[in-house]
C-alpha cells in the first residue's frame, strides 16, 4: 500500500479537504482546530455511495470491515469466568466507543483475545453513521513513514503524519510492536503527545508484555482522558490458588479451626452462630450469588469468608481476598509515579474476579472518591452476577443507597446478621474466669488443708 488513504480513480482531489470529505476548522487566531471536524462542501456533489466509498478509502480498514460488533460474541472465546467478565467489559466499552468516541479507549490482551475484532467494530461503527475513522497498525505505520523518506515516494513525509496526528478518529492497533528503535520512539511518542494534549478520540491496542516508552505509558494511564480494558488473560492457569502477602493470619482461618459450638453463649446466640457456620459451608461447596456478613468485630465473619477462600483454594479454584480499607490506599498509591501496578489493572482484577471476598465493607474513609470506586466494583459484580462475599460491622442501613440496595437484593443476595458477641472479648473473659475459679479452688484447697 503506497499511502495510507488512496484516493479513487478519476476523481479531482478537493484541495480543502483531500479527498476525505471533511477538514479541521480554524480558530479565530487562525490556528487549527485540530479537536473540531467539519463537512467539506465537496462532498454535497458526490452521491451517498460515493460518500461511503471514500470514507472508507479513508479507513484503511480493507478486508477488516467484516469484523463486525454482530459478528462477534461479547463474552469472547474463552472457557473461564474470569476472562469472560474481562472480554464482556471490554466489548460493552468498544460498543459505547464506537457510538460516541471520546477520549482514549485502550484494549490490553494476549494474542488471540479479540483486540483487533473490537478495534475493527469500532470503525465499523462510525462508517456506518458515514464518520471519518483510520485505522492503521504501528508496523504499518511505522514502514509507511520511512518508505516516505525515499525520493520516490509518492507520499510526503509530513503529510502523512499529519494525517495521522489529526485524524478525527485514530485506531492505533498493536503499539509496541516493532517499536524498539530510538527513532520508532520519537515518532509514536510525538504523534500520541499530539493527540493526547488535544485529547483527540484513540483506540490502542497493545500486548500485555510489550513495554512501552514512559511517556507513552504516562499518557495512556492518564485516568482523565483514557480508559484501560484488560482482555482475556492465562490469569485462571497461572495464579489464583494461594493468599496474597500480608494475609498470613487469614490463611490459618478454616472450618475445622472455626470454633461454631461456643458452649457459653446463650442458646439463641449459639443457634445463630452454627447456622452462619452451616451457610458458610453450604455456600463454598456451590458458590453462587452473595453473600453479606454483618456483625460485631470479632464475631467470626472473617474467618467464615476466609475458611471459604481457603476451601476454594483447596479445590483448585481462584478466589480473592481483599481488605477494603487497605484495597482503597493501594488504589491511590498506583497514582503515584513509583508505582509498579497500574491502577486499571489492580481496579478490574478485583472488579472481575471469579470470586471476591470484601472485608471490612464500609471502614474505608468516606470520601466521594472511595464511595464510588466501592460503588463500580459492586455495581459491576451485580451485573456480572459473580460470586462474593462482603463482611461488614455496619448496620446495612449506615451504607451508600445504591449499595445497600444491591445487598438486599434477594435475587442475589443473603444479608445474614451475626448476632455473637465478640469471640476474642469473650475468650479473654472466659480465661479470666478460669484463672479466678482456680485461684478460688486453690483457696479452698489451701483452708481444707
């Protein structure tokens, strides 16, 4: 392909627009706006098909225009759970791209995963409403620009990236690849900084392992203008069956060590704590829907959610634990510069997980910020309909409205409410009791003798 839009056969080409139909309007200064498209009036002399011809000469999309969104199944391939909520988030957020772009739409997947469907659906979509989208990948791109440095070209360098720079829509598909050189570097780094200061629509696709320039990386996890979706993952075959670092105690937490049978606790207390421990049991055997554990601190609704992670664990299955104070902090240190785990990736492993337990629901610091980050993670697993338990000391009357009335939800949810006291308050009175009574013993030994 010897220019990235090649214009049809005996046609003039309209020297305010190049053929494209549309031109960036200039500001009063007489600067162009580039964020801005218009309709070139060339286009009113040419038919409807004409129209859609050229736009799509203009998409460089070729035989990627049978990839379609009605083609293309929206839980993906994959046989796991995990990969499936992964692939059902990411065709909902192509399909809302396609039909208004705004910002940057990033697509992070394996090989195989369904990037390069989506991207093309994404174009589909806009030449179907007859807007302007192109469509390139960096190999492409990046043998188009230097074959433009050979006098025979008949592709002028500047022009081409210009092209590029300011196209209305841009779908950038596989970055990273075959971009090691200094000079491949400067060439992306100066056309997505270009696109990225005037926050111009992009879809980019790249490979979960490719490493990018820092500045590429900077921009693209830029939480104001982008939005990063991880496709299907080998997640399910790798990791999942062991605790995370720092959850050492939950570790130890199984049915066999859950004390269920608390002989001094009234008849009603301890009722109320076997047919927690019975529906703990019962649910990890089938994990299906929620569940929402709610009492006192020490009543035992951590070490039930654990002793389930643990059994799911034992049965070569994934599961995740998350402390949500501690979740909240870990999302704000991954805006910091130093951070070694991106905030999208740590916010959709969580959000997408097989099966979630939320500890300490509603101890988080109630800002507006974490109240809609918990809010997104809820919502999405409500949707998602998968598999989590949330334990909480509040009453469920104390939460966010829109949270609360997902946890009573009886489609999907069992609120059940503790109502022991605390285990480890009471093991202390107990040994305290005993110490007096064989001080007592001890006393009366002591007068006998």
């Amino acid at each position: 392909m010897s220019s990235i839009k090649p214009e049809p056969a005996n046609q003039p080409t309209c020297p305010r627009c190049g053929g494209a139909g549309f031109f960036h309007p200039k500001l009063a200064d007489g600067r162009v706006d580039y964020a801005r498209v218009s309709s070139c009036g060339c286009h009113d002399l040419i038919t409807g098909e004409q129209k859609k011809a050229k736009l799509f000469e203009y998409s460089n999309l070729g035989p990627l225009a049978r990839m379609t969104f009605d083609n293309l199944l929206p839980e993906g391939r994959s046989g796991y759970k995990t990969s499936q909520a992964l692939f059902r988030a990411a065709y909902q957020a192509a399909k809302e791209f396609g039909k208004n772009p705004c910002g940057w739409l990033v697509l992070i997947g394996p090989s195989g995963s369904g990037k390069t469907h989506l991207a093309a659906a994404v174009a589909v979509e806009q030449l179907q409403q007859q807007k302007p989208v192109l469509y390139i990948t960096v190999p492409d791109l990046l043998e188009h620009l230097r074959s433009s440095y050979n006098p025979s070209s008949e592709t002028d360098f500047d022009s081409l990236l210009q092209e590029v720079r300011n196209a209305p829509l841009l779908i950038l598909d596989d970055l990273g690849v075959h971009a090691e050189s200094p000079w491949a570097k400067e060439k992306l780094d100066q056309l997505l900084s270009h696109r990225f200061n005037r926050e111009l629509p992009t879809l980019i696709t790249l490979l979960p392992e490719n490493e990018i320039d820092q500045r590429l990386q900077t921009r693209i996890n830029d939480p104001i203008i982008s939005r990063i979706i991880y496709l299907e993952t080998d997640q399910e075959v790798t990791t999942g069956y062991s605790w995370e670092p720092g959850l050492e105690l939950q570790k130890q937490m199984t049915f066999e060590t859950f004390d269920w049978k608390r002989v001094n606790l009234p008849p009603a207390q301890r009722d109320n704590l076997e047919k927690a421990y019975r529906l703990a049991v019962d649910y990890a055997h089938s994990p299906d829907g929620w569940l929402v554990w709610q009492g006192v601190t020490g009543s035992g609704k951590t070490h039930l959610a654990s002793a389930i992670v643990n059994y799911l664990f034992q049965s070569g299955k994934q599961a995740m634990f998350i402390v949500v104070p501690e979740f909240i902090d870990h999302l704000r240190s991954t805006f910091s510069p130093d951070s070694r785990v991106s905030y999208d990736r740590l916010f959709e492993r969580v959000k997408t997980a097989p099966f979630l337990v939320l500890d300490d629901f509603g101890e988080q610091t109630a800002t507006p910020w974490a109240q809609e980050k918990l809010y997104q993670v809820i919502n999405y697993r409500y949707n998602a309909r998968l598999a989590t338990v949330i334990t909480t000391t509040r009453s469920l009357e104390e939460l966010d409205s829109r949270i609360r009335s997902r946890f009573l939800d009886p489609k999907i949810s069992a609120p059940f409410a503790l109502t022991v006291p605390d285990y480890r308050a009471d093991r202390a009175s107990r040994s305290t009791t005993a110490k007096s009574q064989q001080r007592s013993q001890s006393k009366r030994y002591n007068l006998r003798s």
